[in-house]
C-alpha cells in the first residue's frame, strides 16, 4: 500500500479553505473558496490514479469531520463514495467515536499506526487536507506521493501544508502537467 496526499494548494502553500467560503474560517482566515474548479481532464486522470479500486481514506480528524458533515448535508453521489469507502481518522482523543459509517479510529502513537496500516491494507491510502496529520507523517518517511493540485493565486495568510519542520524531507518531481486554465498538477516522491 501506497500512502498518497492528494490536497489543493495555492501557489504559497496554502491548503485552508480551497472549496467553499465557509470551509475552514480558522485563525480568521477570510480567503475561503479559492481554488477555481477545472474540468480539465488531466486533474480527473491524475485523480483517477490516486483513487482507482480499492483506495481508503486518511483524515485529521477537523478535515474528517468538515469534509463528511458537508458531503453527507449536500448529497448526491459523492455522499455515497465518502461513506462507503473505508475511512481512518486521527485525533488525539481516545474517546472518540467517529459519527460516519465504515470509519476507524487512528489514536495513540499516529505515525506507529499509519505504518502499521500501511503495511497491512491493499490499495492507496489518500489523505486530503489534514495538514497536521501529514506534517507529523512525512517525516518518518510514511507518505509515499504527493499529488499537488496548485492553483495559481497566491494568498499571504492561511494555514500552509508544509511548516517549521524538525528535519528537512527531500523530495523528487516525477511528473507535472499544466491544464488549459493553469492549473499546475505536480506528484512528488520523498528521495530515497
């Protein structure tokens, strides 16, 4: 199994808030809804890729909680792919109990249990938003791809999906197209 970050960023590294104005008003950030929604096919290709057959979802547990609260109000058929597809949410509250359907709790020691999963579970585990949780995995060397959407906007505030790291995590471009409107589609590998 293959552990995969799949996230929107803008050109700064901002990854809060890409999809609706309300999404993520932490810290007061003002700037939600930013990324402009392509239909360019090579972003559904590049997806396509990452969430073939068989794939399960890694969560923070703020991005758990916003993204199927928002999915399971709006309906419609990607409602049904988020609550049928197997789901993992991290949070560092043992007594949680995730409120959707086919969802396990990650707890404790984080980055032990993902590598755990990692090397027990067929297909990709995809991790979307979540900038907490793969902060404390790329480290360790437990993600094995970014795809990284980047939307040309830079923003000067929000939260960012790399920070103040320990160590630095080298990593490789192994392939990058642009779409028609701009949209910079980048997958990266950590090196070694």
């Amino acid at each position: 199994m293959s552990v995969v970050v799949v996230n929107h960023l803008s050109l700064d590294g901002v990854l809060q808030g890409p999809g609706r104005p309300d999404e993520d008003r932490r810290d007061g950030f003002a700037y939600g809804g930013w990324a402009r929604s392509s239909d360019d096919p090579l972003v559904a290709e590049a997806l396509g890729k990452v969430m073939g057959q068989g794939f399960s979802w890694l969560f923070g547990r703020f991005s758990y909680e916003d993204m199927l609260g928002y999915w399971n109000e709006a309906g419609g058929p990607f409602r049904d792919g988020l609550n049928n597809t197997t789901k993992y949410v991290a949070s560092s509250d043992e007594d949680y109990r995730p409120p959707w359907p086919n969802t396990q709790l990650v707890t404790g020691d984080v980055p032990a249990r993902v590598a755990e999963l990692r090397a027990t579970t067929e297909g990709n585990l995809v991790v979307m938003g979540s900038g907490q949780l793969i902060r404390s995995l790329l480290p360790g060397g437990l993600i094995d791809r970014l795809l990284l959407l980047i939307h040309p906007v830079v923003l000067g505030s929000g939260r960012r999906l790399f920070g103040p790291a320990d160590v630095p995590v080298p990593l490789q471009l192994v392939d990058s197209e642009a779409t028609s409107d701009g949209l910079l589609v980048a997958t990266y590998e950590p090196v070694g």
